[in-house]
C-alpha cells in the first residue's frame, strides 16, 4: 500500500492536478466522506461509493482512471499507514 503513486509530471499543469488530489485527500473525511473498512467502500456526502482495494492500490472512481490516482485511494492510504504507525 503506497500513501501516492503518481507518476513524475511532465509539466506544471500535470503537477498541479497531482497536488490538487492530494490535498483533496487530505481534507476528504472532513468534507463528510465515510469508509467502511470491512467492504472497502468509499462513501461521498451525496451517497455515491467508490471501491477502494487497498492491496492492489485502486479505485473505482473516473479520476483513478483518468489521473492515474484519487483522493479516495490516497486518503485510505493515510488511514492505513496512520493506523500501522500507531500500532508499531
């Protein structure tokens, strides 16, 4: 499980959508964002899910296909690696 996985951008503009997702995912659980950690489900505030694999590093979202990422993934991610760190 990787906290980002984007790929070097290949100009400012590839670089700003990248930091724009990242900061997204960064503030998503505060925007009212749910996960169900026993199906691996993202939920948005308007109820629309989204399937995050946290062994194979996906989404379901349009944006993980389009960018390469999503905040969905990203911010699962943290939850993950927040939840490793305490534990160690």
């Amino acid at each position: 499980m990787q906290a980002h996985r984007f790929p070097e951008p290949q100009n400012a503009r590839e670089a700003l959508t990248q930091a724009n997702i990242s900061a997204r995912a960064e503030r998503l659980w505060e925007d009212g964002y749910t996960y169900d950690t026993e199906r691996g489900i993202v939920t948005s505030p308007k109820g629309e899910t989204y399937q995050v694999d946290i062994l194979a590093d996906t989404c379901s979202c349009a944006a993980s296909k389009h960018h390469g990422d999503c905040k969905h993934r990203i911010a699962v991610a943290k939850l993950y690696n927040k939840a490793e760190s305490k534990a160690a």
